[in-house]
C-alpha cells in the first residue's frame, strides 16, 4: 500500500533554491535513508512532508489510513514530570480504556448487565492494542536507549538535553505510527543504544523514512536510499553501501555518454565546417541537413553534474617520534560515587590506531584527558614517548574562541603563517572569500568541527587523540576525514561511536565494559566477533618487553593486523563489485536495452572496466591472503 506520495516539490529561501521537482513514493514497510550534505535540504523536506512547513510547489499526498510520527509531535509540557511516567503517556489512550474496563468491571458486579456488550468490545480494541505490553514496552524501550531503572523516577528537567532528546524518540517509537520520521536518530546514542534501535527499527512493522549520517545504521536498516543533490532527488535500491556503488557506476555511464555525445558532434561539426567551405548547393544542403542531425544529438544532452564541494586534505607529522609513543601504568579515576575505571595499564606504539569505545560515561573522554594532562589520575602514571607532539580534538570543541573570527583563530594558532598560506588552508575546508571573517559563535557544528580539524591538520602533531571526530560532520566530510586519517602515518587514539568509522580505521579496539576494559585486535566487527567467541574478556595490557626482539614482535603483529584488515576489505568489495556486474549483466539482457545500440555500447564498456577491476581484486586479495598464511605459519 502506497502510504506517501510527493510529487513536483519545490522549496527556495530568498535567492536560494534547496530543491525543485522532487518526487517519490514510500510504501507499506518500506526502510528508506535520506542522505545528502548538510544544507542540502534534508529537513527542510522533512517538515514538509510533516505538515510544519510548506512547499512552493508540488503536493504531498498522505493515504488516509497513514498516521506520521515525527519528533516535534512528542515534546515535554511539564519538565517535572517524572522520566517513565512522561514516556508512557504516549500510551494514554491505552491507560483510559484499562481505567474504564476496571469501572465497568465493578458496574457489572453491582448488576448493570447491559455494560456487558461494551466490555467485550473495548477488551478487544485494548488487547488489539497492546494494553497488556505498555508497561513492558515502556521500560524495553528505556533500557534500550541507555538509560537505567534508578533513572525512571528522576523528572525531567534533572536530564540532559542528550537524555531528553532519546525520552523523544522513545516516545516516537512507541507511538507506533505506519509512517515513522527519523531526523538523526543515532545523535545522542552509544552504540549499544544504537544497535538497539537498529534491531527494533529493521522489526518494525511500519515504514520508516530516516535521515542519517551514520553509514553503518543506514546500511543495517535500510532497503532504499534517496539522496538529495544539486536541488535534485534520485531513488536507489539498497543501503548506503549499495547506493554508494550505485550511484558510481551510473557517474561512469553518465560521463562516458557525454563524452561519446561530444565526440560525435564534433565530428559532425567538421563534416559541416567542411561541406560549408566547398561552398555549393549541394554542399550547403548537406550542411543544413547535418546541422539538423547535430541540433537533435545534442538536445536535451548536459554535462554530469559536478560532485559536490568536499574536504580533501592530509596531515603532516612532526619528524622523530620515539617508537613508544604513549606507556600508561595503573590509571584509576573515579568520581563520588561513580567509578570509571581501575589500575588501566595501556601501551601505544608508533603508527597504532587504536579506537577507545564503550557506553556513554564510561571514563573514554576521562582517560584522553588524563593523557593531555588536562585531569589528573587518582592512581597511576602517564609517559609520552621521545619527540611526541600531540593534537587535540576536543568533542565541545571548546579550544575555538567564540569572539574570534574563522582567520583570527588560525592566526593566533599559527603565527608564523602568513594570511596567503592560511586562506589557502581555509579554502581546502571550504570556507572562501567573506566566510573566513564570521565569528566562531555564529557557526555551525559542521562549520566548527572543520576548524578544529583544520588547526589539527597544521599542527603537524604525530600523535592524534580524537574526542568523537565525526560529530556534525555529514558524509562526506566523514569519508574526506577517513582518508586523511587512513594516509597519516602518525599514532592515532580515537574516541567514537561511529562503528563505520572505526571499521576503517582501527586496527585496535579499547573496549570499556562494566566488567573492564577489553582489548581486541581488528576494528568494530572484529570485536563484535570476539564478544560473539567469548574471546573478549578484560585482560591487563602487555607491558613493555626491551630489547629488539619486543619491538620485531610487535611490528610483525602490527602488520598481521593490517593484512588481515586488508584481506576482508578486499573481500567486501569483491562481493560488491560481484553484484554490481550481475546487475549490469541482467540490464544488457534486457531486450528494451539491446535494441538502443548507443546505450547497450556504455553498458558493455562499463562493464568491461568492472571486470577488469574485479580480477585486479581479485589477484589483490590473493596475494594478501597468501602473505597472510605465510605469516601466520
């Protein structure tokens, strides 16, 4: 069943177009990501298709069977309302019918038989309901999204503005709607919270229409994406991933037809340059005719649209770092009543990228700022290595100067930096011309968050602590991010509950746990497997052997890790690259396309290139896979 449809959209600000002639459908159960860089219009469309804003065009029509739940439908009218009570009014109705069953119970025994009928009717509209399960579900859902049973009396105005944010969306989804409206839902979330609501989200009998930056959440839950693009929206089948792939392979054919496009004009354009220089009548006829041949190819026919505007950048290390970057010996810290964690041993060598993850106030921040000196251990010490230069990137960003301008705050980082050299640096993090000038407390979180990079960057640090580096960030700048780090040859301590992010990176995991902290090999999925085995247990870290055998040791695990890492990205992305030929196989055995001649060539050319790609993976991973035996002998 059809349960939205948007057709003609159209939405400007001033002289600033968001997006024109969107349309699309969502139906009965359907998981549908929306994706696009910040600015682009993602909410915008949203509230429109919400009701809380309008369109400058276009229609949004909703089945009359459709109920929509979106965030703004469930605010707080009374912040000292209690933390369950608040969370399971979305439930009232339910709680009216349970109050009216129990007096008509008792009007019943007082011998008012009449009422027989409307019990028999009501019990079944509260079963059908769930009135069995509110309570349950209630306290499900609470636990769910990280909050604890103590925390079910506290009234609201005791929460965060984190906490509140997650009693919402608990709120939301146990309102129970056919259409569900998510705008950034994993914000605010640890990652068991947020694989929660992933398992809750992919069960959920309704449809769900969801705008995230979180790739590894689009990829578990959702079956299509929409992505918004250059004012413009275009559906494809699959999750991020998938889309990702897609949405390459349809640049390849869209590049290749232009440039087949434009290469047969030109040679038309010569044959008319010619016939028109011998100057007869027939000549001229036959220019006329090839002109008109020339008009018909290139009409309607424009260049791909350009990518947008991204990062791209890469980060220098300072020469001459020791090859123990960081040794920590029995670090403890707690808090009144709140331990964090206890007796911590950690030892960091040169080019590790470990990642620190856990629930939220678990001690993760606690412990990078003891190492940046910033709090001190109740137990324990904290040596950095020979030569080490650190950079902080701090979640809060709270080393920007709110009163300073973007290029006021770089000069005073960097003094010895000419303004040519730091407006360059400044317009690789796309801020140009007057944006250099707005002052730090007028920017975004995104905005921020590429300035503090951006200092990060010409630090020149070779050894790099991240407090949550992806936060406000959109995907794109994730994947710029990614890469820079990936190329960085320095030592990398990361905080973050982006489980794309640290599949990528880490080749290490520092798992906080109730019971310890854990270290595993490998990145997100790794120490998910190692759960799964029961391999991860809190264990004392090694502590530092001497001598070269140590250091051969370590370097030969170091890069055991990294082949291993390399063995199963190749290994993914034959499997994409698999089905992304299937899929071009079956549109050339398309009969529609093999009678369009121009169209079947591009398909036939893209995939031969993927072809060739595939068995240059394929020896890729070959090689790997052999080395990787030969070291594990």
């Amino acid at each position: 069943m059809n349960l939205l449809s948007a057709r003609d959209l159209a939405k400007s600000y001033g002289e600033r177009s968001l997006f024109t002639n969107v349309g699309f459908t969502i139906e009965e159960g359907e998981k549908v990501g929306l994706v696009g860089v910040n600015g682009c219009g993602k909410t915008t469309l949203f509230r429109i298709i919400a009701g809380m804003e309008r369109a400058d065009s276009g229609t949004v029509s909703v089945n009359r069977l459709t109920t929509i739940g979106y965030m703004e439908q469930h605010g707080f009218d009374d912040l000292s309302r209690g933390l369950y009570e608040e969370v399971h009014r979305v439930f009232d109705h339910l709680t009216r019918m349970e109050a009216e069953l129990e007096d008509i119970a008792r009007r019943i025994e007082e011998g008012e038989l009449d009422l027989i009928h409307r019990q028999h009717t009501l019990n079944e509209a509260y079963l059908e309901g769930g009135g069995l399960t509110t309570r349950s579900r209630t306290r499900a859902a609470l636990l769910g999204f990280g909050f604890r049973e103590e925390d079910f009396s506290l009234p609201l105005s005791a929460l965060s503005g984190g906490q509140r944010a997650k009693a919402q969306l608990a709120k939301l989804i146990l309102s129970g709607p056919s259409l569900l409206m998510l705008d950034e839902p994993t914000n605010h979330l640890d990652i068991e919270a947020a694989t929660w609501l992933e398992d809750y989200l992919r069960d959920y009998r309704g449809a769900v229409l969801v705008i995230s930056h979180d790739r590894y959440f689009l990829d578990r839950v959702t079956g299509r994406t929409l992505e918004l693009e250059h004012g413009k929206l275009t559906s494809y089948q699959g999750g991020y991933s998938q889309y990702m792939d897609k949405k390459e392979e349809d640049g390849l054919i869209a590049q290749r037809h232009y440039a087949n496009v434009r290469r047969e004009a030109k040679r038309i354009e010569g044959i008319i340059a010619q016939q028109k220089q011998w100057n007869r009548e027939r000549n001229i006829r036959t220019a006329e005719s090839k002109q008109k041949q020339l008009d018909r190819l290139l009409s309607g026919v424009t260049p791909p649209d350009k990518a947008p505007q991204r990062l791209r950048f890469h980060f220098d290390t300072a020469p001459f770092g020791g090859q123990d970057v960081l040794v920590a010996k029995g670090l403890s810290k707690s808090y009144p009543e709140k331990p964090l964690f206890r007796e911590l041993d950690l030892t960091l060598r040169k080019g590790e990228k470990v990642a620190v993850l856990g629930p939220n106030s678990a001690g993760k921040t606690t412990l990078l700022n003891i190492i940046m000196g910033k709090l001190l251990p109740d137990t324990g010490m904290v040596m950095l290595g020979a030569n080490i230069k650190t950079a902080y990137y701090d979640q809060t960003q709270s080393t920007l100067h709110p009163q300073n301008t973007i290029l006021q705050e770089l000069q005073n980082a960097f003094p010895r930096m000419t303004d040519t050299q730091l407006r360059t640096a400044l317009g690789v993090f796309l801020f140009r011309g007057d944006d250099v000038f707005a002052t730090i407390d007028r920017l975004s979180g995104g905005e921020k968050a590429r300035v503090a990079l951006l200092k990060m960057m010409l630090s020149g640090a070779n050894f790099l602590l991240l407090d949550e580096p992806t936060n406000h960030l959109d995907i794109a700048s994730r994947e710029a991010l990614e890469q820079a780090l990936l190329d960085y040859d320095g030592t990398i301590l990361m905080v973050s509950h982006d489980r794309y992010f640290v599949n990528r990176l880490a080749d290490r995991v520092l798992a906080f746990t109730p019971k310890g902290v854990t270290s595993i090999l490998g990145g997100y999925d790794d120490y998910l497997a190692a759960l799964e085995a029961g391999e991860a247990a809190p264990q004392k870290e090694e502590r530092p052997e001497r001598g070269a055998d140590y250091r051969a040791k370590k370097e030969e695990d170091r890069a055991r890790r990294k082949l291993q890492n390399r063995v199963t990205r190749l290994e993914e992305s034959i499997g994409r690259m698999e089905e992304s030929i299937e899929a071009l196989r079956q549109e050339l055995a398309d009969p529609q396309v093999a009678t369009q001649y121009q169209r079947a060539m591009e398909l036939s050319d893209v995939l031969r290139e993927k072809e060739a790609e595939l068995q240059r993976l394929y020896q890729e991973w070959e090689e790997a896979s052999t080395f990787l035996i030969e070291m594990e002998k």
